[in-house]
C-alpha cells in the first residue's frame, strides 16, 4: 500500500514468526486498449480484449483491472484497507503460534495523538481475533473503513501481538512467550473537490427581512472524472434557501479533471434581525459525487456566513 517506514519490534530478538501485508482495497476500472496499426502482426496481438471487430480503435474493454499502485486518497471517501498476519511457519517447525490480534490506529492532522479503528472480520463478519492454535501458512485477514475528514498526512499505525511457543522434540510445549511487532504506513489525503464561495445581500425596501445570493463554484481537482449527485444547502435555524440552478439538480453533473460547475441559492432571514452589522452564518453546503466506477464520497464545508455592515 503506502509508504511503509519503520517497524518497531518487542524485546525478544529474533526473526518473527508472523508477517503483515496491507492491502488497500479499490474498485477496478475498465482495461484499456492501443490497437496497432495495419502491419505484418496481427493487430489483435495488442488488445487486451480481442473480438470479432478488428478494425475498431476503441480503447476501453469490457475487461476489468485492479490498481496497480496505491493511488489518490481523497477527502470525503472511504479508505478500506485489508491487514493480513500471515504465519510464515512451515510443516514440522518446532514453534507454534497463538493468540494472534491485530490493533490498527490513524494519525491525521486534526488528531496527532491517532484515532483507534474498528476492524472487521475477513468474510464472516467475525470481529474476535484467533486465539486458537494458527496453522502453518495460515492467514489472520481483518478489514477497517474510516471516511477520510482531514487533507494532508495520514499514517496507518498496525500492531500485531501473538503467543510464540516452542514444542520439545518429545512430550508436551516448553513454554510461550508474548511477541509485538508494529509497522507504520504513510499516505496523504488529498481534496478532490475545491469550494469557493460568495455571499452577496440584496437590497430591500421597507422592514422585510434580509436576503442573499450564495454563489459557489465546485472544481475537480482531482485525477479522475466524477459525478456529482447532490448539491444542498443546509441552513441555520432562522434562515429559508431555494436552489436557483435552472435545473434543479434533477440531472446528475459529470465533471471531469479541472471542471468547474457553478451553483446558485437564494437565501431570506426569517425574523427581525437583532444587529445589521454582524456576519451572520447562513448555511453549510452538502456536496454528494460518485466516482467513475460507482465509489461515493460526501463532503461538507464549513459555515457558509454573509459580510457585515
């Protein structure tokens, strides 16, 4: 996955009898295609899909790839990563190994003292650890989900604990020992979707209340397209919006890298104002977007609040 920069051991030296692998979990995209020209090779010899059509330069394919690295980590999606203890034993080894649990905790900017994660079992949903003997070759496979807040550095910190025993050559185990080992992963959360924003009131005669048009422009600038499924504004308690967007969000917005779209509300104040000077917080935009294939991701910014007097 990320970078991996250190790992710390117990105070037992020695080689340890288990092994992780972190594994981020991503959806796979479309394979592409680059058809060769007209030559003496087949131009089926470059496609990753061939088919009755040769003639076709059609890049994408039915065919579905895992992400061959890491990729971007954006703020407002969920990041599913797999940690596997793998028990790298063999078949007559003296050892034994019980008792495995994996902890997993995120250090982000806003929390630098890191956040405990909730693992998930890997298939049946159990979430309690082995405490049984582990096989030979066997693998612990626990899953964590944690919806990304912060933009910039995150680090992955994964501990692993298990019970090492050695077996005589004859009769009953020795003893156990307690064995730890921790491995640290870096990555940074990036934004995928800019917000800038203006709040401009409207003149108004007589004592109604006041009214503002909110203006915000949404920009891609992340790697890949998205679809956006949902632009609202949730208002404070005192204050109505209507969208003024033409459409009325009925039709989902693609917007591919550097792709802009701009939205429109009509704000009015409910009640008598207590003091026209002051910057009153009006709303927070709710932004909803799928990804090209179908992750979602939500993000909310923060107080949206008019200029003073």
């Amino acid at each position: 996955m990320a970078t991996h920069t250190r790992t710390r051991s117990g105070t037992i030296s020695g080689p340890h009898s288990l092994t992780l692998k972190v594994l981020r979990l991503s959806r796979p995209s479309l394979a592409t295609q680059t058809p060769l020209p007209q030559s003496s090779i087949p131009p089926t010899a470059s496609l990753a899909h061939p088919s009755g059509d040769t003639t076709s330069s059609f890049p994408l394919t039915p065919l579905l790839t895992l992400p061959a690295a890491f990729g971007a980590a954006y703020v407002g999606e969920t990041f599913t990563c797999t940690l596997c203890a793998n028990n790298e034993l063999l078949e007559g080894d003296r050892k034994g190994v019980s008792g495995v649990k994996i902890t997993a905790e995120l250090q982000t900017p806003s929390q630098q003292e890191g956040v405990s994660l909730q693992l998930s079992g890997g298939g049946d949903g159990d979430e309690e650890d082995g405490g049984d003997m582990m096989a030979p070759g066997a693998t612990l496979q626990r899953t964590l989900r944690h919806e990304l807040k912060d933009e910039g550095p995150h680090v992955l910190a994964v501990t692993v604990t298990y019970t090492e025993t050695l077996h005589g050559r004859e009769g009953p185990a020795s003893g156990g020992r307690v064995r730890t080992f921790r491995k640290l992963y870096q990555f940074v959360a990036q934004q995928l979707l800019a917000v800038r924003s203006k709040v401009t009131e409207r003149k108004r005669q007589g004592k109604e209340g006041r009214q503002w048009i909110l203006e915000a422009q949404l920009e891609n600038v992340g790697e890949a397209s998205v679809v956006l499924e949902r632009v609202v504004l949730k208002e404070r308690e005192g204050v109505s919006s209507r969208a003024v967007n033409g459409d009325d969000g009925k039709e989902a917005t693609v917007l591919k890298p550097s792709d802009v779209e701009q939205v429109m509300f009509l704000l009015e104040e409910k009640t008598e104002p207590e003091d026209l000077t002051s910057r009153v917080p009006l709303g927070q935009l709710n932004i909803d977007w799928r990804s090209a294939m179908g992750e979602q991701g939500s993000l909310t910014t923060g107080w949206l609040a008019s200029r003073g007097r």
